[in-house]
C-alpha cells in the first residue's frame, strides 16, 4: 500500500489561515499561478474553496464559483508530491458534489491544453469537450488556448 494512503486525509472548507499553504502550493505547480490577493478575494467573494489535508497537513484544494444554476470550477491543485495517487479525482468528486448542493446543472472549466493528465482526470470524470478558446492563458513568450470542458449535473 503507498505510503500515501497510510496518512488520515480529510477535506474541509478553507480559512484565511490556509492561504499562505495553498499559495506555495500553487507557486510548486505553476509557471503562472494564482497570486495569494487571488485566493483571498475568491475565498472573500464567498466561492466555494476546500481543501484536502493529510495527516494535519494541507496538500489540495479547489475554488469553485456557482450561481444562476451553474458552476464554475476555476483552480484545482495537489501538491507535487502527493500526485499520481487518485487524491484529484477524490477532490474533483468532492467538487462535483458540492456543485449539485448549489443546484448547479453543469460544472465548466477551463484547462490547459498542454495539461495532458488533467484532460485525462477531467474526461475520465464525465466532462466533455466544449469548446476552445483561444490564447487564454499566458504562456513564456506566449499565449495558450484553453480547453473548455462542462459536466452535466442533472439527474
């Protein structure tokens, strides 16, 4: 068994005192992440934002956005070292779920499209191709289309 599942992991809300973690988290993971001023104002707005603990540790989190019967899942990361052990999928469940308690019909998101494993997560998880949208993300030098993916929540 990994020693990944020897830990006790739970999932909770996120508080103002996550941040500081859940910011190098996100500088670990990212060329161009999401400033800490960010998380603090979506987590102020009042977007639904969790995160994934492991043995009193902080080690994912996602910030979902849902209003007028949809949801809109815009940051969802694990750290580096706890990858490749089914806990993104565990959480994207999580956000799945808490978009249904919000009466959301579909889930989006956007996702890079050199982000070839979490394609992979998010199309294993039910969500389909929607669109492209073109040069949205910053990139080195560059821009990068963005891969808009929906989940339909209704049952």
């Amino acid at each position: 068994m990994s020693a990944v599942f020897e830990v006790r992991h739970s999932v909770r809300p996120m508080t103002e005192t996550d941040l500081p973690r859940i910011h190098r988290i996100e500088l670990a993971s990212y060329d161009h992440p999401w400033s800490l001023g960010n998380f603090a104002d979506s987590l102020h707005a009042g977007y639904s934002m969790w995160v994934r603990e492991a043995g009193g540790e902080v080690i994912g989190y996602y910030v979902m956005m849902a209003a007028a019967g949809e949801a809109h899942l815009l940051n969802l990361t694990i750290a580096p070292l706890w990858r490749r052990h089914g806990l993104g999928r565990d959480l994207l469940d999580h956000c799945v779920a808490r978009a249904r308690d919000h009466r959301a019909d579909c889930l989006f998101l956007e996702v890079r499209m050199s982000n070839v494993a979490a394609i992979g997560l998010y199309r294993g998880s039910g969500f389909a191709d929607l669109a492209v949208r073109r040069d949205y993300y910053p990139a080195r030098g560059r821009r990068e289309d963005a891969l808009i993916m929906k989940k339909d929540l209704a049952c």
